[in-house]
C-alpha cells in the first residue's frame, strides 16, 4: 500500500483539564522509583465538557516517566465520570520544563457522557509550579 493510501488522522479540540496536586510522596522500592502525586481538585472547560476533577478522589501514579492517573471527575450537571490517565512524561531542557503525551480513557453513565467512553482521545500536558498542578489539553481522534 502506497503511503498517499493512508488516511489521516484527524483530531477536534475537545476540552481541557487542571489538576491541582496536593503534593508529591517518592519511594524506592524493590522494583523501581515510585511517585504518587494526590489530586486536590480541578476545573475541566471547554467546547465538549465542563465539570471539575473531584478533590482527592486520586492521583497519579508515576513509575519511570510512565503516568497513570486514576481520577473521578464531575460534569456541570453532576454526572459522575471515571478517568484512567496513561502516558509519558518528557524531560525537556530545564527551562522548558516538563511535558507529557497522554491517552485518557472514560467510564460515564448512559446519558449525555456516554460517548466519553466510546471516544478515542489523545492529551499534550505540561507540569507547572506555584501553584502546583498539571494543565491538559484533549483531542478527540476522528
């Protein structure tokens, strides 16, 4: 098959997403460097969903620049929504800071959030400082 054959892959700006943290916890244990970084809350905006992520309903649990997040987030119309964070976290020059490359993958009622979970989505993230919290911006993949 000839690459010209190939469809694109197109993407729509669908939402994005704050997670405040709480803090860090590192340890090392037998296998590897863990850290587990609590989510302290949240503001979710934009053109597909508006909600917030619920306080301390979870975090992120990163092992050899590998993230998972595990995270319960609420709709503006209090529906609520599982969210289960993979990715890779990208140590760029220190002045750029850290970025990551993120798949979420949703668990909603029937309803208005349903599709969530039937929806393929790809995340760009960065990691900020005073205050802390992480800043994702989400694609749906059509």
């Amino acid at each position: 098959m000839a690459q010209s054959d190939i469809p694109a892959i197109d993407l729509d700006y669908a939402f994005s997403m704050r997670i405040d943290s709480s803090g860090r916890v590192a340890f090392t244990g037998e296998m590897r460097t863990r850290v587990f970084e609590p989510a302290s809350g949240g503001e979710i905006w934009g053109p597909k969903l508006q909600g917030r992520v619920v306080p301390q309903s979870g975090g992120d649990f990163a092992s050899n620049n590998q993230m998972d997040s595990h995270l319960m987030l609420q709709a503006s119309d209090g529906t609520w929504i599982y969210m289960n964070l993979l990715g890779y976290e990208h140590d760029a020059d220190p002045a750029a800071g850290t970025y990551f490359r993120v798949t979420p993958y949703f668990d909603a009622p029937e309803g208005p959030w349903a599709w969530l979970a039937k929806t393929v989505f790809i995340g760009t993230a960065e990691r900020h400082h005073n205050p802390a919290h992480t800043l994702i911006h989400f694609h749906e993949v059509l």
